[in-house]
C-alpha cells in the first residue's frame, strides 16, 4: 500500500517519462506520476470495461475503482512495462464483480431490465452481449488471459507477465476458455434473433433492403 | 460464430472524453486522500486513547475547583484526533494553527493539510464551525446533515458550506477552492459579505486576496443578481439545456447545437453559458465543423478564463483549428495553450499537432 506524498519542487515532464519511469516514481509515492499514468492509460481502460459492459452507465466508476486499487497495489505490480495489461485485468475483476452482483439482482428481479447495450452496429449487439454473459460463467483464471489476448489484442507473452505463469500456461487456459465459450454457445441464437429483427424492421418500415 | 461475437466485442469503444477523463480524475484523487486520511487518523487512534486515559486520570485526580479547565483541554484534544458529536458547550477554545496532518472536527467532519498548511479552528459549537486558514492547501471532508455552517476564512475570502467535499488553497496571492461533490458559496468577507459565487461539483474558483477579484474569475457573479437577473425573451435556460437533451439523444446533433447556442448567445450572463460553450464545441465537432467548434471552445474559455474545463477548451480549441485547416489560427491557439498550461493534461497533444504543422 502506498501513501502519496504531495509533490514538491521544480515541475518534470512527466508526459514524456515512460511506463517504468512513472511507475517507479508512483511506487514511492509521487502523485504527479500516477496521475500521468492514470492520464496516459485510463482512456484504454474505459474502453475494455466498455466492451465487456456494452454499456455506459458504471463506467466512471469502475475506472474510478480500478485506479484507486491500482494505486493501492501498485508495488505488487510485477513488471513496469506492463501496465497496461495489468490495470485491465484489475478492471477485468472490478468489472465481474460488478456484473456477478447485478445477475444476483436481476435474478431476483427480472423486471428491472437495466442491461442496454451499445454498439455501432445494431446488428452486433446480441453476440457481444452474449458473448459478455457468457464469460461472467467462467473462471477468473481462465477469463482473464482470453480477454486480455482475443479481446484486448496483446501479446500471448504479456499475457503471461502479467497473468504471472508461463507463455504455455496461457496458451493453454485461452483454448480452454475459448472451448468452454464454445460450447456455450448462446450467441449464436442471439445472432440469429438479431438478423431476424433488422429484417423484419427495414421490412415494415420499407427500408432499403 | 464466436469469432463473430469476439470481433464485435472488440469494436465497442467507451465514450470517453477529456472532461469525463479529467471528472474521474478528481474522483480518484479525493478516494486516495480519503483513504489517505484515515489511515492517518487510524495510526493515531491507540496514541490517543492512551493520552485520553492518561489525561482522565490525571482530570479525576484533580482538585474539584479545576475540573473545568481540565474539560478544555480534554475538548482540544479529542478534537485533533478523533470525530466526536457536537457537544453541548459554547465555543471551545481556539486550537493553535497545526502544521500538519488530518484533524477530525467534533462534528465529524475531516480537514487534511497539505503543503504546509496552517489552519486555526476558531469557532466549534452545535451551530457553527469556523475554520481560519492562513496557508497552504486543505481537503475538507464536511459531515453533511448537520443543523451547523461550516465555513473556512482564508484572508477576505469566505467559504461557506452545507455537506460537501471540496479543496481550499490559499496561495500567496489568491484562494482557489475546488469541489469535489455537494455546493460552497464563496463570499468576500466584509460588511457587505459579496457572495463570489455558488460552486457545484468539479467547479473551481481563484479569487485574488486583493480587494478586488481577479479578472480570472470575474465570470463568477454575485448569486444574488443572476437570480434575480429578468429572464431574457424567448426560452430559457432550463428550456434551452432540456432542448439540446432531448436533440442529442435522438442524435440531431444540428438542433443540440442551434439550442447550445441559443443559451451561449442570448444568455450571455448566465454561468451555465460557459458549460453551454464547451458542449458547443465538442457537438460541433461532432458535426465536422471544426472552424465553429474551436470559435465555441475559445468562447468558453474567455467567458471563463480560471475556470474548470477552460484548460481542456483552449487545447480543444488548438486543435478543432487545426483540424478545419486554419493553421494560423491553430498555430496561436496551441502556443496560447502551452504558455498557460506547462504540465497541463493536452501538453503531449497540442506539441503532436504543432509539430504537424506546415
């Protein structure tokens, strides 16, 4: 855990510091280098709780929550260079969190239909979607790398500096979670529902085909 | 089919903007110092409860005609260190100026000092709390709820309070106050008590100790005459704001802009016209029309030259005039932005767009 101490003195360029540098610096406590590393990375992160969320409403907080913990652990993080990664999976696990809590709710309460999805292209909202329930299904340790990997784009060897296990360890757990996801399957009906619906609206409203 | 589904997960972007990145900043900023804080007023809970204890002792062994000094002091004392209810006393004596550290008040409330802040709690009763602060910087967490005013004194300039979480920085020359959350009216103090302005969440306001205020925040009005100010013909403000709503959530971009503009232009005088300037400019953006959004981003910020999205409306600025392919105007706009904010947030940004310049 660290406290952070106020900054004194001539100010530094942080902006042209890279990842190490800051997170070095915010590891003893420099505010001013966490709040460049919040700054350089929070844009990234919003974007991967977004796409999981597929929707708008919590993702203020969710950030807000992944970068006090960050800040919090930030002398656990094991490799400097690989911030990034590392502040999506702590966003990864806010985000489960989150949507374990909010599947207890609705469970109970199914009439309460918060869950509004967004993407550019309606068409694309039921499999993402599904796809997102879906992964709430399965572990932590599983979930984690193939989001990372198939999700986020990164390197099957930063996944595995930052999941902390070996390269083969992870190549291993993404099939397995892309097996299981598989096997799932929900999707695909939603897939088919939503081709359905597009047809039947541009049918009624005499769209273009 | 997963694949389908894995590629349209992938294209899903957040909606996120500089001010909503700079909003959730403060946000984590203020959860640090909080957490911050008390772990501070925790580490010296046993310490305290020791000198409590220390001190009863010594209260219960005194002679009964100095049990009332004795009550004093054990009042000052468990005020430094731990929240207490408001006590049923008149004004505890005044604590000496502390240079450092968070100091729970009696009424629950949490002052944190940074920078070498000096801060003299003058007034503490059921009614009222008076802070004086004579330096530095101070994160004030006020217990809302309570039937009390809350006000901090740094020089002339007065913050008054009613539950809220908000920064006061007393700088040699000037008191600049931040809220995090709930609403301060800052007054200058005097027969008269001028109020500054009324600030709300993620509002921030400099105010030269000088008599007069700084041109920086003249923007700032008195409350008392923007609501008394007659509304101007045709819709109002509320109308207006309901109006770009309404528009940008079924996407008529053009419709929000035109009722943006509205407010920017015929209610001039009223303070959300500067939040109106910057909507403005981020919709007409939007819209392609890069020419009109720097005009509306540079509106904003010399509508409000302190104020708290005119650092993100003068790179705004630079850049929507590079974007519409007027360069000069660009090349001004981002020189502007780097000779007022050294450090600040868009410094990378405007210096890319410099550099690709003709």
């Amino acid at each position: 855990m660290v406290s952070f101490a106020s900054v004194q003195g001539p100010a530094l360029r942080l902006h042209e510091q890279d990842d190490g540098v800051l997170v070095a610096r915010a590891q003893g406590g420099d505010r001013a280098a966490f709040r460049e590393l919040y700054l350089r990375h929070a844009r990234y992160v919003a974007g991967a709780i977004a796409r999981w969320l597929g929707r708008d409403a919590e993702l203020d907080d969710i950030v807000q929550d992944t970068f006090v913990r960050a800040a919090e652990r930030i002398d656990s993080l094991r490799s400097a260079t690989h911030v990034r990664p590392w502040l999506v999976t702590i966003a990864i696990r806010i985000t489960h969190s989150r949507l374990v809590r909010e599947r207890r709710r609705t469970s109970l309460m199914r009439f309460f239909v918060a869950h509004q999805p967004q993407s550019s292209d309606p068409r694309m909202q039921g499999p993402a979607d599904e796809l997102g329930a879906a992964l709430v299904r399965i572990p932590e340790g599983l979930r984690v790398p193939w989001m990372l990997h198939r999700i986020e784009g990164e390197r099957l060897e930063d996944v595995a500096v930052t999941c902390g296990v070996s390269l083969a360890t992870v190549k291993r757990r993404i099939a397995e979670c892309g097996r299981r996801l598989e096997s799932a399957g929900a999707w695909e009906t939603a897939t088919t529902t939503a081709a359905t619906t597009t047809t039947t609206t541009a049918t009624t409203t005499g769209g273009t085909p | 089919m997963i694949d389908e589904a894995v590629r349209a997960m992938a294209e899903r972007e957040a909606a996120w903007d500089p001010l909503r990145e700079r909003r959730v900043l403060a946000r984590v900023e203020a959860e640090l110092d909080r957490r911050g804080a008390r772990r501070r007023v925790g580490r010296w809970v046993p310490a305290a409860m020791v000198a409590v204890a220390a001190i009863l002792v010594a209260v219960l062994a005194w002679p009964r005609g100095e049990v009332a000094s004795g009550q004093a002091i054990l009042g000052g004392l468990a005020s430094a260190v731990e929240p207490l209810p408001a006590v049923e006393v008149g004004s505890l004596p005044a604590i000496p100026a502390m240079p450092a550290g968070a100091i729970a008040l009696g009424d629950g409330s949490i002052a944190t000092l940074h920078d070498g802040a000096r801060i003299e709690l003058r007034v503490q009763t059921p009614d009222e709390t008076r802070i004086a602060q004579s330096l530095g910087r101070v994160h004030y967490e006020v217990r809302p709820g309570l039937p009390r005013t809350f006000v901090v004194e740094a020089d002339d300039v007065r913050v008054i309070v009613v539950g809220t979480a908000f920064w006061v920085t007393h700088d040699p020359d000037a008191v600049r106050v931040t809220v995090e959350h709930g609403r301060v009216r800052v007054q200058r103090d005097g027969d008269d008590a001028a109020v500054i302005a009324e600030l709300g969440a993620g509002d921030e306001l400099r105010v030269g100790t000088a008599p007069e205020v700084t041109p920086a925040v003249r923007p700032a009005r008195p409350i008392a005459k923007l609501r008394t100010k007659p509304v101007a013909e045709g819709p109002s403000v509320d109308e207006l704001l309901a109006r770009a709503d309404d528009a940008r959530a079924h996407s008529d971009l053009a419709a929000a802009a035109a009722a943006l503009r509205q407010v920017v232009e015929q209610h001039r005088d009223d303070p959300r016209a500067y939040g109106s300037a910057f909507q403005l400019g981020k919709i007409e953006r939007s819209r392609g029309r890069h020419a009109a959004a720097a005009r509306a981003f540079t509106g904003a910020a010399e509508r409000s030259p302190a104020g708290a999205l005119t650092e993100d409306a003068r790179a705004e600025a630079a850049i929507s005039w590079f974007d519409g392919g007027l360069y000069t105007e660009a090349r001004e706009a981002g020189e502007d932005y780097l000779s007022r904010h050294p450090e600040g947030a868009h410094v990378a940004r405007v210096q890319r767009m410099l550099q690709r310049l003709p």
